[in-house]
C-alpha cells in the first residue's frame, strides 16, 4: 500500500530535491508541495496525506506554529521536520514528530523516515491475510508507546522512549538524557535495555544504551570501532564497544 506525503518548505531546490529523492522509493507518492503554510493548509485538508515533510523557519507562519492547526483537520498527518537547525529538535518532539531529519539529507535518511511512517501507520502488514488476533495486537513496536517513570528528587516524570537520547550507568546509578533535560531511574540498566529494546534502543556498550533515532553521526573509531554523535544540544559522544559493532551495522547497512 502507498504512503501518501507532502512537502512544505519555502525553498524550491529543497522541494525539488525531496520530491526527486522521495520519487525514488518504492511505494511513496507525493501527492503535493507548497512554499509555505497558507498554500499548504488548504490541500493539506483535501489530500489528506500520511506524511507531511515540514520546514520550521518559513516567512509567516512557522512549521512549528502550523502544525497546531493540523489537529483541525479530519485525518492529523504524521510530521517529519526538514531543517537546518538542531536547537528546534526538542520542541518538534514535544510535537511528538515523527522525526526530525537535519539538511542537507540523504536518500537513506529519507528512506529510514518513510519506513518509520510504515510502521506507525501500520502500512507493511500483510493486507488481508492477517489473523484476528494478529488485527487486534499492534504490530509496531512502537504502538502504543508506554511512557518509562523517571525521577527529578522525588519528582516522577513520565517520559516517552522516544524523548530518550540515551541512557547510561555509572557506579550503580542510571542518568537518562532526555529531550526535557537529565533524570534518574529507578530500574537497573538491563531493565530499561529489555523494555526500551522495541522502541529501537541499542546497547553501545556494557553502561550505554542509545536511542539510535537521534544518531546524527557515525564516526571510524580506533581498533575497528565506532564513535556514535548524539542530535542532542550538546551534542554527545558515545563509544560502541568493539562486540557491538556487528549489530550497529546491521542496523545502519553499514
């Protein structure tokens, strides 16, 4: 089944350059483009796409600023930001984005996007062979997605897995750093790893495991290793043990 998406982005090589890259994989169909969110917001309601692909600083209205009109409309479309800028990527997520993807991009980036929009919409389900119970169950790992209790002092906050960068342990203590700022958890690193595993968490090394949809960067690192950097602010960097690797690039093709 084709996933139906939608450009909106002030730039035309930009729309050009998403629409050709889109083009190129399999199933997709862009169903329209505009320069900016008045233009957008009519067929927008009309098309009704399942992916809108959405700049942030745009004249007028922002990406962030029109997508608090998109609960108006009949069928809310899941968001990817397109954009230049990482400091915007904890308000896209408290958007609850679907992803936040950094210029320039490329045709695997896009393609990792288009395949998290399959699963949350639950487009590579076998159509019209699946069970009862198989319609009944969530497919994707994703859906829904349980919040993890972590804690500021006595203060618990409700976190979803994917506002988690990564998680850490040190001296038997566990940190999260999140899109909200740094907490603690209760359960042990092996606890969050077993539970946080669906949501696509991978385990660096024996005191890491990251959320491998914020690794903006994978870097050659000694003794045939590899060095991950983190979406976040500050940028993290996070060492993949040499008996991980193999996993690591299983899931990038590397």
């Amino acid at each position: 089944m084709s996933l139906t998406a939608f450009i909106i982005d002030d730039e035309g090589p930009v729309r050009r350059e998403l629409r050709h890259q889109l083009g190129r994989i399999e199933d997709v169909a862009v169903v329209g483009d505009a320069a900016s969110a008045s233009a957008a917001m009519p067929q927008l309601r009309a098309l009704q796409p399942d992916l809108v692909f959405l700049d942030i600083q745009m004249p007028g209205v922002s990406g962030l600023e029109l997508t608090y009109l998109f609960g108006s409309m009949p069928k809310k479309p899941l968001l990817a930001f397109v954009t230049a800028y990482e400091e915007h990527a904890v308000a896209a997520f408290e958007l609850e984005a679907l992803d936040y993807i950094l210029k320039p991009f490329t045709l695997d980036r896009l393609k990792k996007t288009v395949d998290r929009a399959r699963r949350a919409l639950r487009l590579d389900e076998p159509q019209g062979g699946a069970s009862a119970q198989a319609q009944a169950q969530p497919q994707d790992p994703q859906a829904p997605e349980r919040r993890i209790p972590l804690y500021d002092g006595e203060r618990i906050v409700p976190t979803l897995p994917r506002h988690v960068f990564s998680v850490s342990s040190e001296d038997g203590r566990i940190t999260v750093h999140t899109v909200h700022g740094r907490y603690t958890a209760k359960a042990t690193l092996s606890e969050l790893e077993e539970r946080l595993a669906p949501h696509g968490f991978f385990r660096a090394h024996r005191s890491h495991l990251v959320n491998l949809a914020h690794v903006a960067e994978i870097i050659p690192w000694t003794g045939g290793s590899y060095k991950l950097v983190l979406s976040d602010r500050e940028r993290s960097e996070i060492v993949v043990s040499r008996y991980n690797v193999k996993d690591l690039k299983a899931h990038f093709d590397i």
